[in-house]
C-alpha cells in the first residue's frame, strides 16, 4: 500500500459508539453464582438456557434452534436472575419462569419436561429410578446422557439424579457444583 | 419454530466483531454528526433483515453495504433542505473534514465526485475488495476499480506528489 492508501486507510475518530438494538428473540447473558458462570437465555419469555456452556457453542445452537436474531440483552434475564439467586440463597424451593426446552432433542425432551414432577426439593433419585418412571426401564444410561445435556440446568433438577450406588456420578457444572446444590437443598430441608 | 439452515451466526457475534467498522465508516461517509444516525439505522435494518439471509458468507461486507446506503438515504434526506442559491463553491456534501484527524486528506476526499468518494472510502476506510465495493455501489468490480483509481489520481493532484 502507497503512502496515499495507508493514510485513507487510517482513518479514525475517537467515541464511536456502539449501536442500540430493539428486543432480540433470544436474549441472553451472562450470570456468575456460586456454582459457577452460567450463560442464561429467553425466548419468547420462557427460559431457553442455563447452561454451562461456553458462549460461543450456546449462543450458536440458539441461533439454529430459535432465531438467529440473538442479542446479550441482560435486563430480560431480569427474572430468572432473580429466581436463580433466591434459589442458591436457599430461599426458593421452586422456580416460577418457564422453560422451552428448543434445545433439547425428542428424547432429551421426554427425560427433561417432567423432571419436576419426578423429583422433588432436597431428595434424590437415582438413573434407573427415573428411566422407570418415564416407561424406559433398560434407558438408564442413554437417560443419564440426556441429564447430562440439560439446556436449562438447576431450573430442570438434573442435579438431583445421582448413580444407584450414592455416587454423583457427573455434572455439566462440575460435580463440585452438583454436590454444592445437593447440600443447599438438603441443609434447608433439613432446617424446614 | 423455525429451523435455520444457513446456519448464521448469533447476531451478537456480527455486532461485537464489526460494530467499529461500521460506526467508522458511516462517519468517514456522512460526517462526525450523521455518522453515529447512519451507523444506527444501518444496525436496525440489518437486525431487521437478519432472519431472511440466505447466506452466512461476507457479513460484514453485507453490513458495510447496508452502511453505505444508510448513508446515501441520509444524504438525500439532506439535500433538499440547502438552498441551491446559496450552495457554496465547495461541496459541503460530504462529512466536515476541518476537524478531522489528517483534515487536508479528507477536505480532498470530501470534494471528489460522490461516486468516487464513496468508492474510496468503502474501500480503504471499509477494507473492502472490488467486490465489496462494487456491491455497495451496485455496479461492477471493473467499475470500481476505476472510480478508486481515478479518486487516487485526483488526490494525488490535489495533495502534491508524495501524498
């Protein structure tokens, strides 16, 4: 490049700003608890993430699944915020936000939608019990694959599912993670 | 649900790596004040946009033609209201250069033809290709190739041998 280009090509004024974008269909952000960063998302005003997962993957398979019209866009995270950190304060045993699982394939889907009903705050169940109870008793293991690729975890309970032997098994967050809001819940039932 | 099979990006990836060139090259083509207006309505219309890509290739040259046509709708929006009586013997058209970084450069560039300084700044300002800048401009790569080659000629006149 000439002296000419080079000096077209340096252009430059200083305070550029950022642009200001209207709602996004999938707004999202990211949140730092005490079971680590957890990347949370809405669509439509249901929950469609609280992963674990990078930002880059998760907002990615957002992008595929719901719109790519994605955008970090705290505020609408206002309410899930909200209930998450209740939760891991122990002052919430239920979440009232709803979930969309639109990342979750068929089956994931079917392990995942009742979870709720199928456990319960301070208590745990093991693979096998809950692949029984959703009519897959030999499943045992491709259900705890689905666990294990919980889009919306903590709001699904997949932390309450542990191996038949007492062990915890494994935990998108780390089982530090799982063991943490094992005993969150258990201390405050305990105390109720 | 709408399933996508282009597999674009997250808007948000496109807005963090290219909301600089795009604020950078809207006030190179509409000025410091008009600049940061176009760089908003040029992010509005691409998020409105977005969905309906058939093609995840050149975003950002995508984004820079948006950019510039904001630019050109600004510009438009503006002519009417100057008086032709009073037009000044220099072209106010373009961004006001006196406060500028480099305002000698950019007072040239500012009384190049439109077609040409368009040309120009897409391409050195934008970092586009002819491709690029031809999109922008709607016309060929041949095309641009001489509107920025005859912009250089004009400045290099203009600013003197070992500008």
């Amino acid at each position: 490049m000439n002296a000419l280009e080079d000096r077209l090509s340096r252009f430059s004024t200083p305070d550029l700003k950022p642009p200001v974008l209207p709602d996004a269909d999938v707004a999202y952000a990211l949140h730092d608890t005490a079971i680590g960063t957890l990347l949370l998302a809405v669509a439509h005003g249901r929950v469609v993430a609280s992963s674990f997962g990078d930002e880059e993957t998760i907002t990615g398979r957002l992008a595929r699944a719901v719109s790519p019209r994605v955008l970090r866009q705290p505020r609408a995270l206002d309410a899930v915020r909200g209930e998450l950190d209740e939760y891991l304060a122990g002052e919430r045993q239920e979440f009232t936000v709803q979930v969309d699982l639109a990342l979750a394939t068929p089956f994931q889907q079917l392990v995942l939608s009742d979870l709720r009903t199928h456990t319960s705050y301070g208590a745990t169940k093991s693979y096998g019990e809950l692949a029984g109870e959703i009519d897959r008793p030999k499943a045992a293991r491709a259900v705890g694959t689905a666990l294990g690729a919980n889009p919306v975890c903590v709001l699904l309970p997949c932390h309450r599912i542990i191996g038949s032997s007492g062990s915890l098994t494994g935990y998108a967050g780390g089982l530090d993670a799982k063991r943490y809001l094992l005993n969150l819940e258990k201390k405050r039932t305990r105390s109720a | 649900m709408v399933v996508m099979t282009v597999g674009l990006p997250p808007f948000q990836a496109l807005v963090d790596a290219h909301w600089r060139d795009v604020a950078r090259l809207a006030r190179a083509l509409a000025g410091p004040v008009d600049g940061d207006d176009v760089a908003q309505r040029a992010w509005e219309k691409a998020f409105a946009a977005y969905p309906g890509l058939t093609s995840a290739k050149n975003l950002r040259s995508w984004l820079l033609t948006i950019t510039a046509r904001c630019a050109t709708d600004v510009h438009r929006a503006r002519k009417p209201q100057r008086p032709l009586d009073d037009a000044p013997a220099v072209a106010v058209d373009g961004p006001d250069a006196a406060a500028w970084p480099d305002p000698n450069l950019w007072q040239a560039v500012n009384e190049l033809p439109e077609r040409q300084r368009y040309a120009i700044t897409l391409k050195y300002v934008g970092d586009l290709d002819h491709h690029g800048v031809a999109a922008a401009l709607d016309t060929t790569p041949a095309a641009s190739r001489r509107l920025v080659s005859d912009a250089l000629a004009t400045l290099r006149r203009t600013l003197g041998v070992d500008a």
